[in-house]
C-alpha cells in the first residue's frame, strides 16, 4: 500500500487509511470507520460502488460526445430528502470493491474512451479514492479526475485533495438555511459549502479547457451546478447573487431545471416514506415551472453573469438518473 508522510506525529500512515472518528463531512460523526462502524452517510469501513460507466448528460465539456467517465459511489453525506439517485444514496445498494479494483475501474474508463474520471458523491470515500487516483496514475491513466460533490465538504478535506483532483463539480444548493435545514438537516450549508467552494477555488485554480480528441474538455477549475428546486425562485436567486459577487469569472456556473420528482412517483408506488416527505413538503412533487427558470436566467444576464451553463425546456423529462445495476463494477 502505498504511503503518505503524516503532518504531526504518529509516522507515516496510509494513505487510504479511514478515521476512527470521522470528519470527512461537516456532520463529524465520529463514526469509527476504521473499526467498521457506520457514520451519518451510510458509509463504513468498505468501498461501495453503484455503477461505473460512461454518462453523456454532463456539461458539454464533461460529458463531450464520448461520455464521461462516473463512478457512482454510494452512501451520501446530506441526505437530501428530494434525492435524485435516493436508491444509492442510503448506501444499501451497491457492491463492495477494493482500492486496486477501483484503481483498475478507472482505467478500464480510460481504454473505453471517458474524457475523464468523474468521481460522483465521494466525499466520504477520499481516502480510498486518493488511494486508487495513485495506483490508477501509476499505471499509466493520465485523465483528469473531477471531484462531483454536493458541496457539503469542508476546507481540510477540499485541501486533502491537493495532487489528487484536477477539477471539481460542486453542487451550491442553497442560500437559505431554513431550506437546507428543511430539505437536507443541513442548516449549516450555505456557511460550509462557501467556505468549502473558496478552498476549491484556491487549490483547483480558474476554469480550464484543452482540445481533447476534437472536444472542448474540461482539466482545472470549479464548475458550480445548482439544480432549481420548486417553490424556491428566491433560494435560486440568491444562490446566483451569493456565487457572482463573490467568486465573479472565476468559477463557472450551471444552472439546472432538471428536478425530477421521484418522490411523487415513490408515493405513488407505496412508498410510506416519500408520502411522509410530501404531507410536510407538497410542492416536491412538482416540476420547476418554465417562467421561474426563465426569470433565473433573466436574472443571471440581469447580474452581469457572462458565461453559464443552462439547459433547454423539458430536462426533467429526459434520462439524467442512470440505472444503477453495477455496470462497471
């Protein structure tokens, strides 16, 4: 296994060793992931992997026309209650992998043509996925590697990354914490994910692009994606205020209409939970309406927001949750 000097004392330690009282994410829970024990993001001690492949509905420049390379990885630290891959998100479906396989996933990814490997929902698996990201490297595998987080990290971790990922794609899902309080048991949010965003900012350095096999590819910088909720044009509005006064040029954002209520469909299946989720929350069941995500549009162009991804009416009907039966795995 290969090693990492410790900072402080103790000598050196592994690099894919997991803590014994874990803080990857804001909640520290303290769960003891070393010993097996399971924290607030569903993960324990294993590697668990829902599906590997190549997924063509990223931004232009991730997914490209050869796809990009995901891993879905399962569990999640924020829980949110309108998930949209709720099936991997409590980290009971999926399949256990060592370090070496996901070493190995990643280069499978590469020789089947991924413009890059897109590491979604990892937060809580960084030290194995730095791990991996080493032997993978080592082997030969030369793709940027993209950091696909719901933003919900903190600085140290963010920081930890330094020589491991190229690019991040992060999620900014709220300016108001009585909405992530309400939608993720997150009040604290908006204050970790934009301390979290400026170290991203700082180690992943401005917006990137290279021509990779005829295609705009993206190889540094932070892509902030936020995915409009209904009944939250003014959370959208001052997420995108927040975000450009703050960071202006030097992230890209994208902005998303493409909420899908599953919950609806859940309830409608027998779900005793998600009819438990939309006696409290009713509006989850709805699509965002097309004029809300104009007037967010508007409002961007309005702000002086040069350059955005956005997307064409009808997102919510389209395939953006892909299946999760262990492709790749």
């Amino acid at each position: 296994m290969q090693e990492l000097k410790s900072v402080g004392q103790g000598g050196p330690r592994p690099l894919c060793a997991l803590p014994s009282s874990c803080g990857l994410c804001p909640r520290a829970c303290g769960a003891n992931r070393a010993a097996g024990e399971r924290g607030v993001c569903g993960a324990d001690g294993r590697l668990l992997v829902a599906r590997a492949a190549l997924h063509f509905w990223e931004e232009p420049p991730i997914s490209g026309e050869d796809g990009s390379g995901t891993i879905f990885f399962a569990g999640c630290p924020l829980g949110c209650v309108y998930c949209q891959n709720a099936e991997i998100a409590l980290a009971e479906h999926a399949r256990e992998i060592t370090v070496e396989r996901l070493a190995a996933i990643m280069k499978e990814l590469e020789v089947a043509g991924a413009l890059n490997i897109n590491c979604v929902t990892p937060t809580h698996y960084a030290p194995q996925i730095r791990a991996a990201v080493a032997q993978a490297r080592a082997r030969g595998v030369a793709l940027p590697v993209l950091w696909n987080t719901g933003g919900y990290e903190t600085v140290e971790a963010v920081r930890a990354n330094g020589g491991c990922v190229d690019a991040y794609l992060t999620d900014f899902k709220y300016a108001d914490p009585s909405l992530a309080r309400r939608y993720s048991h997150a009040a604290d949010y908006p204050e970790a994910a934009l301390e979290a965003l400026e170290a991203m900012v700082e180690e992943a350095g401005p917006v990137r692009y290279d021509e990779y096999r005829g295609q705009e590819r993206l190889v540094g910088g932070v892509v902030v994606r936020h995915l409009m909720l209904p009944g939250a044009l003014e959370n959208s509005k001052a997420v995108v205020r927040l975000l450009h006064g703050r960071f202006g040029d030097a992230i890209r954002l994208s902005l998303m209409n493409q909420y899908t209520p599953v919950l609806a469909r859940a309830a409608e299946a027998g779900s005793t939970r998600a009819a438990a989720v939309l006696a409290v929350s009713p509006e989850l069941a709805e699509t965002v309406p097309d004029d809300e995500y104009e007037a967010l549009l508007d409002f961007a162009d309005e702000l002086g927001v040069r350059d955005y991804f956005w997307q064409e009416g009808g997102a919510a009907e389209e395939s953006f949750i892909p299946p999760f039966d262990f492709t790749g795995v």
